[in-house]
C-alpha cells in the first residue's frame, strides 16, 4: 500500500490539473478574497488547506496575504513552489491530525476535506480547524455533502484533453456517503512518446447540515452556504464559513 500522501496526485494527475483544471480556484477566488478582505487588512496569516498547484495560492499572495500554502502531495507541493513563490511558506501537511499553525483565516477550495478517510476523519479535521483560528479568525472551505453523489449516480464517464495533456474518469457511487473517480492519465515524455498513470480517488460525502452544531461546541459560528461568492459551484459542493469570537482561545496548532 502507498503511503497516504502517495495516493493522490501523484506527479502526473498534479501536472494534468495544473494545466487543465485552473476554472474552480478561478472562480472561487473573488468570493475568497472578499470575505479575506478584513485580515488582509490586518496583516493577518492566511493558512491554505490542500493548497495544489498553488492557484489560489497565487491570488492571495498577489492580493497582498500573507500565506502558508499546505498539501498532502509532494508533487503538488514542488509545483505550488514554483508556481506561487510569494507564499511565505510552502509546506507538506497531512489532515486531520497534523499539527496546523495558527492563522487568521484557513482556506481550501478543491474539497480537500472530502478525501480523508471517513467522517470521523472529517470532524477531526474540523475541529482542529476551528482550534487553530486565532481571536476573530474565519475559515472558508469547499466539501462535498451527500447530494454530490445522489446527483452524479447516473454521471457518464468524462474525457478532456489538451495539447500536452489527457485524462479519462470514470465515476462511481458504491454507497450514498462515498463517491469514486477512477482517473487514467496521459502526458508527454521528453522522447514525444507518452505515459499513462492511474488513481482512483475516493471522496467521503457528508450531512453539511450537521457541520454547525458540531462546531458551536468549539465556540464558532458556522454558516452552510452554496458558494463563496457569486460564483456557480458544482451540485452537492457546499461552503462551509466559519467565524470565530473575538476572545477565542487557541487549543490547538504549533507556532510558526
């Protein structure tokens, strides 16, 4: 068995969505930058969760953050290195237990919290989330609720390619809170012939509804919402925003 950061995007899948798959931190980073414009401000940190290829990475850093940028993948990581260098960090960071630094506000787009392996993992996750905001802190994060498999059951199977890239994914719903892509990749060697790699990615669906009251025992206020701002996300993807209370106290994280 690969080890748990070797699952998914390894170099191949990491190069096909940094040049195929730019379109969701796209649009999710007005939405992000607006509810970000109080800690900007500030100067406050700017924890990034599953930060990729560093695309939104990039736009917050050219927005005037202060960002570490966090991944579980390695290939993302070298990628995010060279594609956002502004970030005053990039790091490797494995969900949900981890030690997070504490921030002012933690983002992730690309429903990274989805690929842990299970809902107990999940809510973990969570709460060390909101243990690590500082005073006044907000998180904003992308997850799959259970309707993102009941509205891709009958989803055909999807091909893309680009000049320098292709991919293949064929979808799965074995059971209502988990939702499968078997993904076959192809890119370019430098000899012009090309290699094929394979990742099955597997997400855990969740009741969003029920994020609220798990995190009101950690003092944050948590809205369930369809979007970060005026963007159209995907059926089933929802945003989680939460707020912590001007006293919060931190109870978790490492300093930076």
């Amino acid at each position: 068995m690969s080890p748990a950061y070797d699952r998914y995007y390894r170099r191949d899948l990491a190069l096909v969505h940094h040049r195929g798959f730019r379109f969701h931190a796209q649009a999710c980073a007005p939405g992000i930058l607006a509810l970000l414009e109080p800690v900007r401000a500030r100067a406050g940190l700017v924890l990034e969760l599953g930060c990729g290829s560093g695309l939104l990475t990039r736009k917050l850093t050219e927005a005037g953050h202060r960002v570490i940028a966090t991944d579980a993948s390695p290939a993302m990581l070298e990628l995010a290195r060279s594609y956002a260098p502004g970030a005053e960090d990039v790091r490797q960071l494995t969900l949900p237990d981890d030690p997070l630094p504490p921030a002012d506000a933690i983002v992730s787009v690309g429903h990274v919290l989805s690929y842990l392996p299970d809902e107990p993992a999940i809510d973990r996750a969570l709460v060390a989330i909101a243990r690590t905001l500082r005073p006044s802190g907000l998180f904003a994060v992308d997850i799959c609720d259970l309707q993102y498999g009941q509205s891709r059951r009958d989803d055909p199977n999807d091909g893309r390619a680009g000049d320098d890239w292709a991919i293949i994914t064929q979808f799965s719903v074995p059971a209502p809170t988990r939702f499968v892509r078997q993904i076959t990749t192809f890119v370019p060697n430098d000899d012009g012939s090309w290699r094929r790699d394979d990742e099955r990615h597997e997400n855990v669906l969740i009741d969003t509804a029920q994020v609220p009251a798990l995190l009101a025992a950690e003092h944050i206020e948590v809205t369930v919402t369809s979007a970060f701002g005026s963007e159209r996300l995907p059926a089933g993807l929802r945003v989680l925003i939460g707020q912590a209370p001007p006293g919060h106290a931190l109870r978790y994280g490492t300093q930076t």
